[in-house]
C-alpha cells in the first residue's frame, strides 16, 4: 500500500488520538477510515449533483456513488431531486415478469 504524507494542525492530530484511544486501535488506521467515509460521502454528493443537473442518468449516479440504484432512489428523494423514476416504479420493474425468462 503506498504512503501518503499530510500536515496536520496538533488540534486535529490530537483528535485523531482520542479517537484512536477510545477505538483502541492507531492513529493511521483512524484516518483510513475517517479518509474513506469522506470520500464516500464526496463520491454521492457529486453523483447527486449531476444528477440534479440532469448532467448523468440515475444508474450513472449510482454508479458514481458506488451505491445501488434503490439506495441512489432514496437518497434523490431525501435531497429533493426529481428523476422521472421513483423508488415504486423500480421496484415495479424488478416485480414485473420478463417475456424472454
């Protein structure tokens, strides 16, 4: 795994050792895991951008998100982002028999 270096203030490192100590675990591994969900959350805020711009289709979103696109539905809905498909007519689509099965 690479390395990667960053200058932290000592008021954030200090809060990364608290929380490391009440995690029992280290430092590096705090700021994995607080890097991932920052970058998740980075990753469904974009997706959710395009898609409000109508600059992606709603499997793009999700794409981009690295979501499902049920997850992407909610998520749309909860933020006030209008797509054309709801969460009903995807689950309808996936109840609905196929011709060819």
């Amino acid at each position: 795994m690479p390395t990667v270096s960053v200058r932290l203030d000592e008021e954030t490192i200090k809060l990364l050792d608290e929380i490391a100590e009440e995690e029992r675990t280290r430092r590096s591994d705090v700021i994995r895991k607080l890097l991932y969900r920052a970058l998740q959350e980075w990753r469904v805020d974009r997706a959710l951008c395009l898609l409000r711009r109508g600059e992606i289709s709603v499997g793009k979103a999700a794409e981009i998100a690295k979501i499902t696109v049920s997850e992407l539905l909610e998520l749309a809905t909860k933020h006030d982002i209008t797509v054309g498909y709801s969460l009903e007519d995807l689950e309808r689509d996936l109840h609905r028999k196929r011709p060819y099965a």
